[in-house]
C-alpha cells in the first residue's frame, strides 16, 4: 500500500507543482522555498556546541502554529541546548510561526516540510538530522512516519485529534494508515475519545494530556491592539465572526442586512467585525459585502472612525486583538459541515461565543463550552444573528457569559505540561 501511495505521489507531483504556481498569483509564499518541498535545501548546518539536539515540530498551517506555541516555548525552556525545527505545508503557517519565534533567533529554525515521498522526506532527515519528530493535531504522513523509523528518529502526535469522519476515511486505507499508526511511538491525545480512536488504528501508546490550545495566553501586545481598535469603533456594540469559510460570508451577509432591516431588534450602531480564515479570500469577501449595498472598511486601511456597516479583518496574526476588540464572537467554520474552528481563544479573552451546528473536529471543547454556558450553538446564519443582536443589547448576559468563557478556559490548562512530561522518554 505505501509502494503504490508513494507511486500516486510521484505521478501527480507535476499537478501538485502546478496547483502551488497558481495558488501563488494570490499568495506569492506558496512560490517561494519550491526547494523545500522536493527535499533540496541550502548548505548543512555546521555543528553548534551549544546546540547540541535538533527537535522538529510540524505545524501546517495557521492553527496549528499558534496551537503550538505554548509547546515551543516550554520545549526551549525545558532543553536550552536545543534548536526547534518548525515545518509547515503553508506560508501563512510559515509567516505566523516567524512572528511568533523570531525573537528566539537561530534557535528557532523554519522549513517546508517535503512532499510525502521516501526520496524527499530521507533528503529532508539527512539535512536537519532531527533527535525527535513531534508531529501537531492530526498531521500523520505515512513515509515520514516510516522514513523516521528507518532513521531511528522516534515520532510523537501531540494535541492529537481524530474525528469519527477522519477515522472512517482513516480505515478505507487500511494498511496504509494503520502502519503509520504503528510507527507513530507516542500520541498524546486531546480526549479520551480522541485517544481510543487513535488505539484503535494501531497505535502502540497513547495518552490523554488535554489541549495544548487551553495554554495559549493572549499576548499583551494583542490585547492593547484590541483596544486600539475598539477606540475607532466609539460606542457601536460588535459582532465578529471570525475564521469564516467559504460559503459562509454570503449566509451572514445576507442574514446580516436582513436584522439591518428590523429596526426593532437590531442594536443601534451594531457593527460586523468579519475575518475569513484565508487571506487569499479578502477581496473576494471585500467584493461580496459591496455587491450587498453595505458600506466597507478595512484593517489594512483602518480610518480614525469606523463609521461603515462592515470592518473586514484583512490582516494576519491579530486574532486576539479581533477578539479583545469585539462585545461577542461566532466561530467560523461551522454554519456549513466544514467542523468548525477553536472556540478557545475567544473563551480565553473572555467573550460569549456563537457556533453554528457543525463542530466535528472540536466536538468535545464546544460541547464543554456550550455547558459550561460560555457558548451557545445556532441553527443558521438568521439565529446568529438574532441571538448575536439579543447579546448586544444585554449588557448583563454578556457579562455573564464572558465569565463563564474565562473560567471554563481556566479549568483546561495544563495539557502542555502533560505532554512535556510524556517528550521526557524521547528526547535524550
């Protein structure tokens, strides 16, 4: 199975290849660093005796970069003579690990992790020469799974997750996913049900630490952004939805200029904090707000008053400061079966969340916050805004709501010690 998977990969390398060049009309990363992503990179890093072990972290995109943020840091703490070799697949994940690691200098190294073929990822190991490979969330590549254990290169899945969907399509690979599964040394698992799923692929060991996600801690320098921004809104109460997806713009759009119409339940002033989840979709979402007749503004190009209908969010990296910004937040992803997004960053700032129905891929954390009464679900993109508008006007249940958000994110931390305990038996 892993013969004829590596084979499909080589075969349709040049679509891949071609895919990247025109993703890259929009998001010029993605034709940068092409090297990387076959194996080829520049000169061998020389030996440092001051850093004496290389420990690689995989975070793919955006998420799962700032997922691992808390992991990074204590992993720097935990062994000072140690480089972190951050990969991703995306260059938004690639700007987002930058402006949070630059600071650490060369003891934070970035790269593109290769395509998922023997000749690539071997390439890949012979360069960076990593003592351990943690790979985040959900992130399991067969041949580096098996590369890895040729080189005796032990790999551990942190913050692991695995949805009854991704299972079910896991287990249509059979051998394929459940050899990876085996190779995998070490999965340190969100939930137990996370965890007896991911036994039940084959993998030999495997832990509940919790998410990692609960130990992110809004920076500072976010927050008083927040209330730079809130400073341009004057007194207009703000519903933002954030990490939208494709699809779901036009839903709120729409339900928006609907609640714009019912004067009598539409809080005055109430302003549409809107940030799609790909930066390569700003102006097609910049594009659907004018065709409604709305007024726009926009971060990149934020006036002294925001004055208009709709604020668009065209920014990357200022998701706290969206949240600190904002009176209430809807977590994108979910009005549409797409699973959903993390809820837990808002709950962190302490503000009421919205979610939409569908919530696969953080099932356990949603439904949590949804009993923990820091969130409610709604139907559709009418609710939302019904139950967004209700919010805006109660000064008293959002007060509530945002108390009952900060204490249940409160109650979560500590996965990230769980897992450091757990990397303790892999890294030498």
């Amino acid at each position: 199975m892993r013969l004829l998977y590596s084979l499909l990969w080589w075969l349709a390398l040049p679509l891949v290849l071609g895919r990247l060049w025109w993703r890259g009309r929009r998001e010029p990363g993605y034709r940068q660093h092409l090297g990387e992503r076959l194996g080829f990179y520049g000169p061998k890093p020389g030996p440092d005796r001051q850093l004496k072990r290389t420990i690689m972290v995989h975070a793919v995109s955006v998420g799962e970069t700032r997922a691992a943020e808390p992991l990074v840091e204590a992993l720097l703490r935990e062994w000072p003579a140690c480089r972190i070799l951050l990969t991703h697949m995306t260059p938004t994940g690639r700007a987002t690990g930058k402006a949070l690691f630059g600071k650490h200098g060369d003891r934070v190294v970035q790269s593109f992790l290769p395509y998922d073929t023997g000749f690539m990822v071997g390439r890949f190991l012979r360069h960076f020469e990593p003592s351990i490979c943690i790979l985040m969330e959900t992130e399991v590549w067969p041949n580096l799974v098996a590369v890895c254990d040729r080189y005796e290169v032990p790999v551990a899945l942190v913050n692991a997750r695995l949805s009854e969907r991704s299972l079910r399509r896991g287990k249509q690979f059979g051998g394929l996913m459940m050899e990876a599964a085996r190779g995998i040394t070490l999965a340190a698992a969100q939930t137990e049900a996370d965890a007896a799923r991911i036994a039940s692929l084959g993998a030999p060991e495997v832990a509940v630490t919790g998410s990692i996600k609960f130990d992110v801690v809004p920076p500072e320098s976010a927050l008083q952004a927040g209330a730079m921004l809130r400073s341009r809104f004057v007194e207009r109460p703000v519903l933002l939805c954030a990490s939208t997806r494709e699809g779901e713009e036009a839903l709120i759009l729409d339900a928006w200029r609907a609640l714009a119409a019912d004067l009598a339940n539409k809080p005055p002033g109430m302003l549409l904090l809107l940030v799609p989840r790909h930066p390569q979709r700003f102006d097609e979402v910049a594009r659907m707000v004018e065709e409604r007749g709305l007024s726009l503004a926009r971060r990149s190009a934020l006036p002294e008053r925001v004055d208009a209908d709709v604020l668009l969010g065209d920014s990357m990296g200022e998701m706290f400061a969206y949240y600190a910004a904002c009176d209430c937040a809807f977590i994108g992803g979910s009005l549409m079966p797409l699973g959903g997004q993390n809820l837990i960053e808002a709950c962190a700032v302490g503000k009421p969340v919205l979610v939409g129905e569908h919530t696969f891929n953080f099932l356990q954390a949603t439904d949590e916050a949804v009993g923990a009464g820091a969130a409610l679900r709604v139907p559709d993109a009418g609710a939302l805004m019904s139950e967004a508008a209700r919010l805006l006007g109660d000064g008293a249940a959002r007060a509530r709501m945002g108390e009952q958000a900060l204490a249940f994110a409160g109650r979560h931390r500590g996965a990230t010690a769980r897992t450091v305990e757990l990397l303790r038996q892999l890294i030498a």
